[in-house]
C-alpha cells in the first residue's frame, strides 16, 4: 500500500442510525455537534499538558486541529483519530529546560528543537513499518496483549482526574453528580440525545454545580471573568525551535512511548470497528509524526492520538472521521479566539474529572472487550500472566528510566506484554 493514494480517499457516505462507520458520516448538523463533543472530551488534557510546560495553550489548541487534519489526509480518512497535546513530553521537556513550573518557559525553543526530532524519528519509524508490512503485528500482538494494552491506557490515566481534578470533598462530590449524570443521559435517552451522552451530562453537571456553588454557596464559584476580558479574536505566540543535541537526545526517544500509543489507539479501534486498521499502522505513525514536527517548529507541544476521543467513540458508537475533520475545525477556531478557550476552561475542573472517569473506565472496558470478542483463553499461563502482569505495570504507572529519559507506565505496559508474551508463549 501506498503512503497515500486517491484511490484510497475517504469515502462519506451518509447513514442517521446505528453504528456508523470511519467511512460513513451522520447528516452534517449531526456530524457538526459530535465534533464538538470531541473537541470538549479533548480540550482539558490539551490545554493542561501545555501549561505544565510553560506552552501557549491556545496555540497547542490551534496545532491539535492542525495535527488532526494532517493525520486524516496521511491515513486517508481512515484512521478516525483525534491529536491533542501528548502528556509524554512532560517529565523530559522540563528537564530539557530546567523549567520552574510556572508562567511561560524561558528556554521554550529548546524544548521545541526536540519536539522536532522526536517526530523525525516517530516519521521515520512510521515509514519502516509501512514499508516492512504489518504482518508482525498480529505476530507479536494477539488479542491477549492488544486488550492488555488498550484498558492499560484506561488505568493508567485514572490517577488523573481523581486524585488531581478534586481538591475538596466537594468537588469529589461533584465528580460524582458529573458521571451518575452522564451514565443517566446513556441509559435513559434515546436518539441523538443519547448519542451526546457526555455534551449533554457535561452540560447538565455544570448547571448543578452553577446552582450549588454560585448560587448556594457550596464549593468554589464558577468564574466568568476570564470569559468577560478575554477576546473574541487572538493569535497565539508563534516559536521558533532552537536545536541542541542535548535537549534533542533527551527529547527524540519519547517516540517510542507515543508509537505505543498509536498501536494501542489502532487496536481500539479496530476492536470497536470491527475493520481491520493494520495495513494503516505505519501511515499513522508517519502522519503523527509529520504533525509532531509541525507542532514543534511553530511552538506547540507534540501531539499523540487521544484516548479520550476513544472514550466517546466507544460510547457513541460513531467511528466517522468526518466527525474529526469538524472537530479538527472546530479547533483552529479555538485557537485563534481566547474567547472560546476560556469558556471552554470555566467548565468547572471537578465536572471535567467526572467526564474523564467515564471516558477511562470506557477505554479499559474496550480493552476487556477484545478478549471477550477473541475468546481469550486464561486458563493459559502465558495469557495470564501477561494481562496480569501488564495491567499492574500499567495502572501502577511502573517507570524505567535509561540515563534521563524515563519510560512511564503505559510504554512499559506495552512493550512488556509485547516482550513478556513473545517469551511465555514458547513454553505454553
């Protein structure tokens, strides 16, 4: 297969009910409001990824958008995939730049010449795996580490809105409201209504929290003040990256961490789809990449697909990459209206977390499905003891560190069930 070829152009073909396929797009009004469900699933992490660096959070926004059409026209409308602000960067951006933890960071091109250099590398890989084929994968990946590996990446991001998004009993309170309310949109709607299962339980939730803190007194207020001041139109502050072979060394191997990702996403979504995603692994790689190096040279964050969006999709039952084109839209208006963002950022961040657990524990849920679907035996040690093991190290977050740079727990997870079941399934 090609890298890209217009024969292999997305096709739309419209469907308004049941399962709708990456190839198959709901009417456009519809298509339009699932685009911005996306964009909110995904706009916490984004902007909170940047300011733990010292990034431009509505420029990691506008090349999130940018990323994702990038990755939609590399795949070929494929690949239904959403690109936000990759959290793996964090620990060696920081240390690439002795940053201090707030405000803007002082030696931002730095970090930005890295960035650049992991998604050369992260292309580059992407090309080796379009070129080698990807009859490895079902080689080395069965069902029994794939479903390891999709509810690791679940588990392992649980910590976050738990134990960061919920600073009182309050908010932990509100969580709470925020997760019964979407699973009862879920349950007990129907139509398009159910379909925008966590819009509407966001909306709902934050309507409860107006009322108990601004009105009632409970809990922090929501504040509208950044909403008032902020402009309507903005351009965020462009970078120019600085490339230093320290900072690139230290930056470029967290491609190994987001071609684990990648994987992980794929299988999701092939386990969801049912369509067999393999023959695109090396041309998300490849796009990733392109759109990482993009990111890095204007001053963004690097990007990896979102697990969040994987959350919705699981939920939704609506795969269409039509969705993610309108969400990718959505986003270069965001990045160039602060306006938006900061109505986006008012949505109170325990209502936030209470979305998050939802969207999770439905990735981790993807993750059993596949064995499930495969009948995956465990009466077997090798399958055992690698889904065991893997989603300790996973939701444990087990880290590996190789002189500076650290592999956290979700790299661990996946090329430990990798290496574990390669080396278990000989014996068995």
């Amino acid at each position: 297969m090609s890298l890209f070829s217009w024969q292999e152009r997305p096709s739309t073909a419209l469907r308004d009910a049941g399962v709708i396929a990456p190839d198959e797009r709901l009417p456009w009004p519809q298509t339009m409001v699932m685009g911005l469900q996306h964009v909110i699933a995904m706009f916490g992490a984004t902007v909170l990824a940047p300011i733990l660096m010292g990034f431009d959070p509505n420029l990691a926004i506008l090349m999130s958008g940018i990323g994702t059409l990038i990755f939609y026209f590399v795949t070929g409308g494929k690949v239904p995939s959403y690109l936000g602000s990759s959290f793996a960067f964090i620990g060696v951006v920081i240390a690439a730049t002795a940053y201090g933890g707030s405000g803007p960071n002082a030696n931002l091109g730095v970090a930005l010449g890295g960035i650049v250099a992991c998604g050369l590398l992260y292309m580059l890989i992407g090309f080796v795996v379009q070129a080698a084929g990807t009859d490895w994968i079902e080689r080395f990946m069965p069902p029994v580490v794939t479903g390891s590996v999709v509810a690791v990446i679940g588990l392992n991001l649980a910590a976050i809105p738990i134990k960061n998004m919920a600073a009182s009993n309050f908010d932990s309170w509100m969580q709470a409201v925020t997760f019964v309310s979407v699973a009862v949109v879920a349950v007990f709607t129907r139509g398009m209504v159910q379909r925008l299962l966590i819009l509407v339980g966001l909306l709902l939730a934050t309507v409860i929290y107006l009322v108990l803190t601004n009105g009632m007194g409970f809990g922090k207020p929501m504040d509208f003040s950044g909403i008032i001041s902020a402009p309507w139109v903005g351009m965020p502050k462009f970078t120019a990256p600085v490339f230093e072979a320290n900072a690139m060394l230290l930056i470029a191997p967290v491609a190994l961490i987001l071609v684990a990702e990648n994987l992980g996403h794929i299988k999701a979504v092939t386990a969801m789809t049912g369509r067999n995603l393999d023959p695109y692994i090396g041309r998300a790689f490849v796009g990733d990449g392109i759109a990482t190096m993009v990111s890095g040279a204007s001053g963004g964050t690097g990007v990896t697909t979102y697990a969040e969006n994987i959350g919705v999709m699981a939920a939704t039952r609506i795969y269409s990459t039509a969705v993610f084109v309108v969400a990718a839209l959505v986003a270069l208006v965001l990045g160039f209206s602060p306006k938006f963002g900061a109505l986006i950022q008012a949505i109170p961040l325990p209502v936030m977390g209470g979305v998050s657990i939802v969207v999770f524990g439905l990735i981790a849920i993807a993750g059993a499905k596949i064995w499930v679907d495969n009948k995956v035996d465990f009466t077997n040690p090798a399958n055992l003891l690698t889904a065991a093991i893997t989603l300790v190290l996973g939701t444990g977050d087990f880290t590996l560190k190789f002189g500076s740079f650290a592999l956290g727990g979700i790299g661990t997870a996946t090329f430990g069930a990798v290496l574990l079941h390669a080396l278990l399934r000989r014996r068995s």
